[in-house]
C-alpha cells in the first residue's frame, strides 16, 4: 500500500510538472500562444494582472485609463511624486486612474495641451494610442514623413490608411521593432483598431527594453539613481537601481521627545526622524533625511541601587518616508548611557543607573530584517 500511494504521488508530480509547461499561470494561456512569454513577464511584476477566475482573456480590449496605469508601472513610475496639473474635463481627481493619467501627463506620455479636453478613460485605447505612449516614452531620432512611409510600406498593406498625425510614430516605431500584433494581422498596422490584452502586454514588454536604453528626458532623470551625503551604510549593497539595506545593520534616529526609565512606560508611543541621508558606499540615497520613525517602547525597568540599572529598548515598527509611504519594519534599539572607565565600574557594582534620554538625542537602532529601496525615488520594497 506505502509503494502504490508513492507511487499515486509521482504520478501526480509528473502530470503536474508537465501540465505547468502548457499552462503556467492562467488557465486560458498555454506556452504556444504568441505572447506567452511577455504576458508571464509583465504578470509576475504586477504590471497586467489577470482576471478573479484564473484567467487573462488575452483577445480582450484595455481602456484607455487601464493602459496609463499599465505604462506608468511598466516605466517603474507608479510611486513618482509629481505636480502636474491636467485639466480633462471627463475625469476628477476621484477617478481610480487619476494619479495615473496625471503622471502620463508629466513624462510627456500623453498631452493635455487644452483646457477641458476628454481623455475619454473608458473607450479601448487603440494600437495608435498605445504604440504612441510606448514611442513618447523615448528619446528618438527625428525622421522625415517619407521615410516612415518607406519604412512602413515594406512590411504593413495598410500603409496609406495610417492617419496622418501617427505616421512618423508608427515610422519610429518599426525602425526600433516595438509594433507587435496578433498573428493574423501581422501584415496590417490597423492603427484604429482596439489594442487586444495581449497586444498591449508586448507593447508593454518593448516600451520597458527601449526606455532602459533611452528614456525621455524627464524619465531619465527619474530613472536617475540619486545621491548625496549622509550616513553611510557600509555593507549596504546595489543592484541595478534597487539598494538593499542588510540585516542587523545600524543607523542613527533622532528622537522627537523625550524619555526615562523612572517615569516612561513600556508599551508607550514615540517618534523620531533622521537629519541625514541613509545611503551606500557609493553615495546613493536609500532612505532620505526627514524619514519619520514611528514605534513603542518595548522595554522599560527602573532604575534601583544595589537592584538593577535602568533598562530601555525601543522598537520602531513603522516608516514613513518624505514621499508618504508608511512602511510596515521592525526594528529593535537599546537606549544606554555614555559612561567613563570609573562609572562603568561603578554601576556594575552598586547598579541604580537611571537612562534619562531629551528630546533631540540619537539613539541607535538595529533593523531585524533587511529592506530594499528604489534609488531612484527612494520607495521602500
């Protein structure tokens, strides 16, 4: 019976790893579709998501309002703090997208060059639009109108009825092999035609390669790693633009008030903030001056001669750093008092040591687990 259940059970393995290959990770998307690969890509960074049934729908449309969610997460903008005012008269500062569009404004994705213009959020955004985001998105060559007609003309038969004000985008476009369709109509640009989901994904996936190698001016200074002076983190480490700050690393907090060990409590709120950058060896920034420190005194013991020295531990469990993000942390500090050789003896001996700390003190605190920021915008992962 051991042999048959172990048996049962490989059986299922086997069945299970083989299955994974033809579908993955929605239940209507198998490795021979067309946009496997790019759609597995951008999912597994939370850029398209599928459906609460287990499925992606790949030949469905995505609204206009969806496809500036979808850019401004793929060009890795979504926490940018930005002051851009628009001015469309069919969306408020409620809609879902809003925070979206008006980041797609200001990084030259989309224009808003007339007062109460519509955005038109909820129609299909079309293969033009999309194309012309994902093109808007880069620093390009300038090319003729002709040229990108002769560009165009060698691979699309639809060539002529590409409108006007989308030629030179559809010509860059080609030239830097972004344009992606569904394999029936790859002979066609169909420049009005509602972009399908698994369209935009590859759109998606190629706008991402180009605005790598060359972003738009204000993406590039975004996408800029920031540096500056400050506490330097010495084993901090950097990958890409993403720093990460290791496990029992120690830094400096200021507190915002004071405590004692005579007369605090445990379990008692507190507040302190940094003065300075956190940042590498390297000089990036990976938690900004003025970050706010938010916990509990985890432990407090009085004082007593001959008894014990006064004990205090702080714990801070949340960050909340200058560009708003409350990030959930635990990090752990033992608030102890500068003493001279004579004193150390001394206290060892007769105890009664009272921690007394003021408003504006560093203490030190030790982070439990290591955090990753983003250098480039200083958002905690």
């Amino acid at each position: 019976m051991r042999n048959l259940i172990i048996n049962i059970l490989g059986t299922i393995i086997l069945l299970m790893s083989s299955c994974a290959g033809a579908f993955a990770f929605f239940s209507d998307m198998d490795t021979n579709h067309w946009a496997y690969k790019q759609i597995k890509d951008l999912s597994e960074q939370s850029i398209v998501i599928g459906y609460p049934d287990g499925t992606f729908k790949p030949d469905e449309n995505v609204t206009r309002a969806e496809f500036a969610s979808m850019a401004i997460k793929a060009l890795g903008q979504e926490h940018a703090n930005v002051i851009q005012s628009i001015n469309f008269a069919d969306i408020n500062s409620d809609y879902w997208a809003y925070d979206a569009i008006e980041k797609a404004v200001y990084f030259d994705l989309i224009s808003n060059d007339k007062d109460s213009e519509n955005f038109r959020p909820e129609d299909p955004v079309s293969r033009s639009e999309a194309l012309s985001i994902a093109v808007n998105s880069l620093t390009t060559e300038q090319i003729s109108r002709q040229k990108a007609i002769d560009v165009l003309s060698k691979k699309y038969k639809d060539t002529n009825e590409i409108p006007e004000n989308f030629i030179i985008t559809a010509g860059k476009a080609e030239i830097l092999d972004m344009i992606t369709s569904i394999p029936e109509r790859k002979e066609y640009m169909d420049s009005d035609r509602p972009a399908t989901r698994a369209e935009v994904t590859a759109i998606l996936n190629n706008m991402m390669i180009q605005a790598k190698l060359n972003p738009n001016a204000k993406l590039a200074e975004a996408m800029r790693k920031k540096t500056g002076e400050g506490y330097v983190i010495e084993n901090a480490t950097v990958q890409g633009s993403v720093g990460t700050i290791p496990k029992d690393s120690i830094v400096p907090i200021i507190l915002n008030r004071g405590f004692s060990t005579q007369y605090s409590l445990k379990g008692e709120d507190f507040t302190a903030h940094t003065d300075k950058n956190y940042i590498t060896p390297d000089k990036y920034i990976m938690i900004y001056n003025g970050t706010k420190f938010i916990g509990v005194l985890r432990e407090v013991q009085k004082g007593r001669l001959f008894v014990r020295n006064g004990i205090m531990k702080l714990e801070v469990q949340t960050i909340n750093t200058p560009n708003d993000q409350n990030f959930i942390t635990n990090m752990i500090g033992d608030v102890t008092v500068k003493k001279g050789r004579f004193m150390t003896w001394f206290r060892k001996v007769f105890k009664g040591e009272k921690i007394v700390v003021k408003q504006g003190n560093t203490i030190y605190v030790r982070f439990l687990r290591p955090i990753k920021t983003d250098l480039t915008n200083g958002w905690i992962y």
